[in-house]
C-alpha cells in the first residue's frame, strides 16, 4: 500500500524521486520521504508526515545535495502511525544505509527481539526498521549490499518490496519483492526502480517485470536479477503501452474528473479488436491457459474481487449465466479462502482487479490454482503480479486510473466480463446469431451514449451541492441495477464521508425500510419500461412504499420514461440501452454525484482519507 521509487544515473535524483511520489501518491499518502548518496559520498535523508507537498516544500526550503542515486517512498501506515519518525526511509550501519518497504514483515517481534538482545535500538514503532538494523548488522559483516541484502530477505516473512542504498555503494539501489510489486525501468545510462510504471513512465516506456522472491541491483549501466539464492534470473521486458500524459490531469480538477470523462474511451479501448460483426474474438489472448477445450469443460465459474471489482463481478454474473448458461458464483476474495470452498479442474477463478496487485484477491487466487482451478485474470495494469499468475489475462484496457476512487476501470471490467460472458456463450453455442448481433451492436453503441450522460454533469453538479449537509443516503437498484445501487453508495461513503447504503429494492420490505424517515435522500436505479422482463412497475412499487414514509426520491431511469415522473422529486436521464447495458451508463451519474458532493464539502476528490488506490496488504 505505500509507493516506491529507486533512481541510479545522471539525472538530479532528488527530482526523478519525487516526480515518481507524485505519480504513486495514490498507493498511500500519510508520509513521504527520500534517501540519496550526495556526491561528497555521505546518505542524506529527509521524511515528513503529511502529504507528499510537505516533503516536497521542506526539500525546496532545506534542499538535500545533488545525487545521482537515491530511494523514495509515500506511505500508508500500517504498523505504527503517520508519523515523521515512522516515516521511511529507515536507517541501519550507524545512518549509512537506508531502506523503504511496502507490505507487512509478519515475524518483525522475533527479529526485533534477536537485535534488542544484541543491542541494537529502534526509533520508530514500523516493521520496515527492523529490516533496515538487520540490514546494516549484515552489510557490517559483509561490506557488500547484495550479498547482504540477500541475507535478510532470506530471514523476512510476510509481504514485503525493500528498497536500499549505501553511503559505501554510490551508484547502486537494491530491491526485492515478494508479495508486493516491484517494477525495473530499463533506460539509457540509468535505469529505474518502481511500486508500478507510472514512477518513472515519463523518462522509459521499456520496463521489466520482477518475479516473486528476486532480488535486483541497479547500476547506470546495467540491472542484474537473481532469485533469494543468488541463482541468476531472465527478466521479462515488455513496452509500457501509455506515456506519461495519460497520467497528468490534464486541465481537469481532479483525477478522478479526467477519469470519469475517459470512460467511453476506456470502454472503446477494451473493446478494440476484440469484436466482429458476429461475435468476440478472444482466442489468441486467452489461449494457451484457456482455450476452447478449456472452455467447454467449465462447469462453473467463480469471479472474486475486493470493492467496486466485485460489483463489476456482479454485473458479469448476470451476463455469463444469461449468455453462457454457466453457473456463476461472486466472491469478495478476502472471504473466499478462508471458508474451504470447492474447487475443481472444472472451476474457472476469474479474478478482478484493477491494479492487478490487491493483496486479497492475489491471494485468493494464488489459493484457486493450488487447489487446480483454471485462473484467468481481468486486469488493468500491465505486467501486474496478479496478471502474471493466472493461466490467461484479460486486459483492460482503461489506461491509468490515478483516483483513489475506481471509476473508468469498473466500466472497463464490466465490459472485459461480458467479452468473455460472449466468448463462453459463443463456444458452447449457446447465444443465437441474432442474438449475439444485436448484443454487439449494443456493445458498440455504449461509449457515445455514455458521453451523453456525461455530458449531463452540470445537472448532478447542481444535485450534489444542494445536498451538501446530507448525513445519509441510500441507493436501491433491482437486477443489474442491484450492483450500481452497491458502487454509488461505496463512492458516496469513500469520497464524501457520508453514510450511504446500496440495497437491493426488493430486500427493502424485509427490513431496511426502517431506515426512511422524512426527507431521507434516497438514489433509485430504475430499469428501462420497454424490457419484457422489466422489473419497472415492482421498482415504481417500491418508489411508492418509501415515498409514502417520507423519502425524497432521486431516480436515474430512462430517457422517456415517464412512469417514474409522479412519484420522483429528480430525476436523472440515461439513454435508451439494453437492460445489461443500462447500468454502464447509470453508474456515471452516481460517480459524478459523490465527486462533487465531496468537492462541494472541500474534500480532497482525489485522495480521500484512510484510503490507498492499491491495497497490498491484508
Ligand atoms: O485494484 P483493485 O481493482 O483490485 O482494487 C479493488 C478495490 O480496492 C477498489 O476497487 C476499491 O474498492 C476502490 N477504492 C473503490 O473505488
């Protein structure tokens, strides 16, 4: 959950480092801080609790001395609070080494006693400075970075990406990773070392992939790669697909604005060439670790997820069983292993995740493929430890999401699942020619009709500042309204820090009406009236049961719709879609609404508190 950054060439370090906080600043943001190796060969340090802008001010106040090698780190705390002491780097050999951590060592008590009783003393409560004491105890007997630095991975439990430098090594960072993401920049006469590649995308597009338990040391020249047995390792080079504006906001108020306005494109993208007239194409991507006898074997399926990953699941549930007519389960995965679930040879594991690095659900899958479940992973984030785990990706293709709050990538995972929910239906002939046509031409028609709804912004802008002393709110869909009810209370209560729920409007009578009293804001997914299915009149019943207890009604339904107009005080319009596609374009209002409810409260949009875009611990 923290960011981390390594530089060794030319450049001012200070400068690449910190440009690279900036950009992994949404992995965590209670503390940041640096270490480099000035040129008079002495480690100069500087770390403040705070935002990244703190750290940032003091360097231009106190700047440290020019360097060519240096480490960088934004953290979310985990043991120990965000403080300037527990802030990283974290120092061992008498201050002449430095190290930052991203995860957890889990057997920190045993080492730290083992140091105490040899003398050693600790200044803050972190985990991470017992790897750096152990660290400098090694490089005390060994003089060597890498042989010491391999001598304490050895000895850590837990998740963990350490990062280290030495006053004695100018010219050099060492990292590992096991557990936790840890990305090489290969550049010209530098090189790079990242938490993913948006900290250093803006000087090298080639990158290099680290496997679990490997140990890298970066040079000007040259990376070297090894296992935690020293044995030499082959990295996997691959082109970083975006460059460095994709990651700028661009002249939009927030990320998460940039974000929400990309999302036709995020749904193009992730569609491009993946589609035909007739049907999907997704052989080549999903062949070797899933291909046709793969697929035909499947008996059921099981999508896990963690937040708005799993809605999106939800969603893909819906479009699998009804295209496919595979049995689908949705799991958060932090629940999923701990509850000895059955798997077989016939189990497809589809896991979800946008960072492709959320420790529950790499675990989840990790347990899936232990147990001999196939494993295909759906995943925005190239090269990501999740990706490279499963037996075949689906990448989407939403381009970076910077926000804490996920919004493009939920509607790019959407889509991902209802290719593959196309994709099954299509090799085990269960969608009709016809069929399957008009769901494709549904499927292309999203991004401009997503841009019109976006394009309704001023109206919710409007909606979210009169409700700006709100203390609570509700959302209630039906069907595949039912997860969009779900994300808009979950961004309402990340980014607002109001109390909001998402039920599913038929659970209401069974209990939650309760909760409505006079003037409760309550947000209403309404389906389309033209569906033959449609669930309308029963979700137009339950309008009516919680307006005659007092609710104020906010309905996002269709365009024409005019059954909901007696019994909703606002109403949001959304064009004229399919009822799975529906929710892709009435969950665009409900991000917008809690976006500017939160700006409208003076809230950080972008990084709201407690919070970190990629959660890499358990
Ligand atoms: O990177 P992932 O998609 O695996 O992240 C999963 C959740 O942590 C994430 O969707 C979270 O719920 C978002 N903050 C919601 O906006």
């Amino acid at each position: 959950m923290c960011g981390i950054v390594g530089y060794v060439g030319p450049r001012d370090a200070i400068e690449v480092l910190v440009g690279g906080l900036k950009r992994l600043e949404y992995r965590g943001y209670d503390s940041a801080g640096v270490a480099v190796i000035g040129g008079d060969g002495e480690l100069a340090t500087h770390k403040r609790a705070g935002k990244l802008g703190v750290l940032q001010r003091d360097l231009v106040a106190e700047p440290l001395p020019r360097s060519e090698t240096g480490i960088g780190h934004t953290r979310w705390a985990t043991h120990g609070g965000p403080t300037d002491v527990n802030a990283h780097p974290h120092l061992g050999d008498h201050g002449r080494l430095a190290l930052i951590h991203n995860g957890i060592i889990e057997n920190y008590a045993a080492l730290r006693d083992e140091l105490a009783a040899e003398g050693y003393t600790f200044a803050s409560e972190t985990d991470t400075e017992i790897a750096a004491v152990l660290l400098g105890r090694e490089y005390g007997r060994t003089n060597d970075l890498v042989g010491a630095f391999r001598a304490v991975v050895g000895r850590l439990h837990g998740a963990f990406t350490l990062l280290a430098v030495h006053a004695d090594e100018p010219g050099l960072v060492v990292g590992a990773r096991r557990n936790s993401p840890l990305v090489v920049g290969l550049g010209d006469g530098e090189q790079f070392l990242g938490s993913d590649v948006a900290a250093f995308v803006q000087y090298t597009r080639r990158a290099l992939a680290i496997g679990q338990d490997e140990i890298v040391a970066i040079r000007p020249d040259g990376i070297e790669l090894m296992d935690f047995e020293g044995r030499p390792v082959q990295g996997e080079e691959y082109e970083i697909a975006w460059d460095a504006s994709a990651a700028d906001k661009g002249g939009w108020s927030s990320f998460m604005a940039k974000e929400i306005s990309e999302e036709p494109d995020a749904i193009e993208q992730t569609l491009l060439g993946r589609l035909h007239d007739d049907g999907v194409d997704l052989d080549e991507e999903l062949a070797p670790g899933i291909d046709d006898d793969v697929v035909r074997s499947i008996t059921r399926i099981l999508l896990l997820g963690a937040g708005t990953a799993s809605y999106s699941g939800l969603l893909g549930k819906y479009a699998i069983e009804k295209w496919a007519g595979v049995p689908v389960e949705v799991e958060l995965a932090h629940e999923f292993r701990y509850r000895d679930p059955v798997l077989d040879a016939g189990t497809l594991v589809v896991s979800i995740s946008q960072s492709g690095e959320t420790m529950d659900t790499l675990m989840a899958v990790r347990y899936a493929a232990e147990r001999g479940a196939r494993t295909l992973s759906i995943c925005n984030t190239q090269g990501a430890t999740i990706a490279r785990e499963s037996d075949a990706v689906l990448y989407t293709r939403a381009g970076p999401e910077v926000a804490v709050a996920s919004t493009k990538a939920f509607s790019a995972q959407v889509i991902a699942l209802y290719l593959l929910g196309l994709h099954l239906a299509q090799k085990r002939g269960t969608l009709g020619a016809e069929e399957t046509r008009r769901l494709v031409a549904d499927l292309r028609a999203l991004p401009a009709q997503l841009q019109t709804v976006l394009e309704s912004g001023g109206e919710v802008r409007e909606l979210a500042r009169s409700m700006s002393d709100t203390r609570s709110v509700l959302f209630l869909g039906r069907h595949a309204g039912y997860p969009i009810a779900l994300e808009g209370a979950l961004k309402l209560k990340e980014l607002a820090y109001i109390h909001a729920e998402g039920f599913a409007a038929g659970e209401l009578k069974h209990g939650p009406i309760a909760l409505i009293e006079p003037g409760q804001r309550v947000f209403v997914v309404v389906p389309s009236p033209r569906d033959r299915n449609s669930l309308h009149p029963k979700v137009i019943s339950n309008i009516q049961e919680i307006r005659a207890r007092g609710a104020h009604v906010l309905a996002v339904a269709e365009a024409g719709d005019v059954a909901v107009l007696p019994y909703a005080d606002d109403v949001l319009r959304i064009p004229l879609a399919g009822p799975l596609f529906e929710p892709l374009l009435a969950v665009a209002p409900l991000q917008m609404f809690a976006m500017e409810l939160a700006a409208a409260k003076g809230l950080d949009v972008d990084q709201p508190r407690n919070l970190a875009k990629s959660v890499t611990v358990e």
